[in-house]
C-alpha cells in the first residue's frame, strides 16, 4: 500500500488540472497560433508560466486504483501487475485467464 500522503498528491493533482484545463488550453492556443502578435504570445507564455506547476496534466502519475502503487500498472485496469494477479487468482476479473505451472 502506498502512502496516503502521495496518492492524495496525485489526487490533488487531478482535481488542478480539471480545473485549470480549459485556461491552458486556451494559453498553448494564443502560443501556438503563428498569426497573432508576438507581444501576445509572449504574454500568453508567461501567463502559462505564472500557472502552478501542478495543474499540468504531465505531472499526474498513473497509480493503482487498489493500493496506489505507482509503478507497472495497466492502463486499462487502472490496476498494477500484482493487484491484478491477486484478483485474476480469485476470478474476478471477467475474461482473465490466469495459468500457473
């Protein structure tokens, strides 16, 4: 199980960027749009860059619904390796089949 204070972060990293989503987009819009000035790209550049950190969706990390263990899980399970073995040995998982030898 991981720490509770790190899936919260996480947590709270995801509730920053489902708020602060539409507002970069529409920055990285002004940024990347060729045809407009360039003092207001500059400003729309250090707008996003007065942004915190943490709405960005790339610092979100993907974890373990189960036990919040960052590391390999499965993005289509929302489960890690283990936890997903745990529930494939006790066929909970519809359509797992898991073979031991």
């Amino acid at each position: 199980m991981a720490k509770k204070s790190s899936i919260e972060k996480n947590n709270r990293r995801r509730r920053m960027n489902r708020n602060a989503a539409a507002k970069r987009a529409r920055l990285k819009a002004i940024i990347g749009d060729k045809t407009k000035p360039m003092e207001e790209r500059f400003a729309a550049t250090l707008k996003l860059a007065e942004m915190p950190r943490n709405s960005s969706a790339t610092r979100i990390r993907n974890r373990c619904e189960l036990t919040g263990r960052p590391r390999s899980n499965y993005r289509k399970n929302k489960l890690s390796r283990i936890a997903l073995r745990d529930l494939g040995s006790r066929g909970l998982v519809p359509g797992l089949v898991k073979s031991s030898w």
